[in-house]
C-alpha cells in the first residue's frame, strides 16, 4: 500500500513522541532504587531457603542423634554380655576364647565410632543452632529495609508513571490521519528495532549505515513503503 509524504511524516512525528515515551518506561525499569530492591529481595529470598535447608539439617542430624543413641544403648547391652561371659563363662576352647575376645574389641570399636559420630552431630547441630538467630535477624533486618526502601520506590515510579501516561497520550494525539494498516507495521518493525524508522540520506539507510538500491529511492519518491533491507527499519526521506 502506498502511504503520502504526509502520512509518513506524521508518522514520523509520532515516533519521536513514542520513543520518549518508551525512554520514560525505560527509566522506571532502570531505576537504581528497582535495582536496590530486586538485589535486597534476592538476598532475602536466598537467606530463607537457608534457613530451610539448616531446618532440615537439624531435624537430620536430630532423627540420626536418635538412632545412634539406640544403637549405642543395645551395642552396651551386648557388650556387658560379653565382658560378663569372658569373666564368668570364659570358653574351654582357645579358638572360642579368640573369637569371644574378638566380639568384645570389634562391640567397643563400633561404640566408639557411635561416640565420634554423635560428637560430630552434636557439634554440627551446635553451630547450626549458632547461625539460625543470626540468620533470621538478618532476614528481618533485610525486609524491613526492603520495605522502606520500596515505600520510596513506589512514590517515584508513581510519578514516573504519570509522566509516561502524559507523555503516551502525547504521542497518541499525533496518531490522527495514521492509516492503522501503517501504525501496525510500525508496531511490528518496533518490536524488532528501535526506533522504528530511519531517514533516507542518499542512498544510506542513517539508522545502520547501509547503501539501498536506486530502486527503493524511486519506489519511496511514488509514495511506497520502503523498508530497510538490513536493519528492517522504516525510512523517510527529508
């Protein structure tokens, strides 16, 4: 479809409204109090999976406390069995008295080891219990902080809002005597690049640099839509 010199002209003028508009969004999302808040909620976030996770180690740690100590208290039981038979109803055998003595020293040494492993439980669940109040005031320290700062936040995007809805209602007041078939191919071409049109200087596309065919010149000059063929934009002649 082919488009007069005025249509695209004012096309042209709506653009530039746009893009300032879209700057105005373009600031909201950068804005250095939105970065503040993300980082703070990240860190928030990430703390209380922490905590979970130290919450899981503990229940554990705790459950692995408690079989140990079964385990320790029948591994006594079976121990003063067989301290009582070696001092009492010690095996005429040799061999029975090696294999009784034996039973004695591997029952010890699987206490022991119970021993070593409820030690080191004891210690882990000990410095868990150390870091979980720490952890959870640095939690409510950094919500407070994310709360007060995001009070902040809201009172700028708010303004920043109201300055894009102005400046959109701006650009939309320039849309009049826009044929809709060439706003939806400016949207489209918005969507791949920005901004969405480029002026024709010679034969150089001035949004990528890039020389056009003679044939794009001619076919713009009769009022046809021209692309271009690198970047895709939109062009104008001055």
């Amino acid at each position: 479809m082919d488009y007069t010199s005025e249509q695209m002209s004012k096309l042209w003028a709506f653009m530039q409204e746009d893009i300032k508009a879209d700057r105005i969004s373009a600031r909201m999302h950068r804005s250095t109090l939105r970065q503040k808040l993300e980082k703070l909620r990240d860190g928030i976030l990430r703390q209380r999976e922490e905590y979970r996770s130290l919450e899981e180690q503990i229940t554990a740690m705790s459950d692995r406390v408690e079989t140990i100590k079964m385990a320790m208290k029948k591994g006594e039981s079976q121990l003063n069995s067989l301290e009582e038979q070696y001092r009492t109803q010690l095996p005429e055998d040799p061999a029975d008295v090696q294999d009784l003595a034996n039973a004695v020293i591997d029952c010890r040494d699987t206490l022991a080891m119970y021993e070593k492993e409820l030690k080191d439980l004891q210690r882990g669940c000990n410095g868990i219990l150390t870091r979980l109040p720490r952890l959870i005031q640095s939690i409510s320290e950094g919500r407070k902080q994310f709360d007060e700062m995001k009070v902040e936040y809201t009172r700028e995007s708010e303004e920043l809002k109201k300055e894009e809805k102005a400046q959109r209602a701006k650009a939309e007041a320039l849309r009049t005597g826009i044929p809709d078939e060439l706003m939806e191919t400016y949207t489209g071409v918005k969507r791949q690049t920005t901004p969405p049109m480029a002026y024709l200087e010679g034969n150089m596309c001035t949004g990528c640099n890039t020389a056009l065919p003679n044939a794009a010149f001619r076919r713009m000059q009769d009022g046809g839509l021209v692309k271009c063929e690198t970047c895709g934009r939109i062009l104008i002649t001055k």
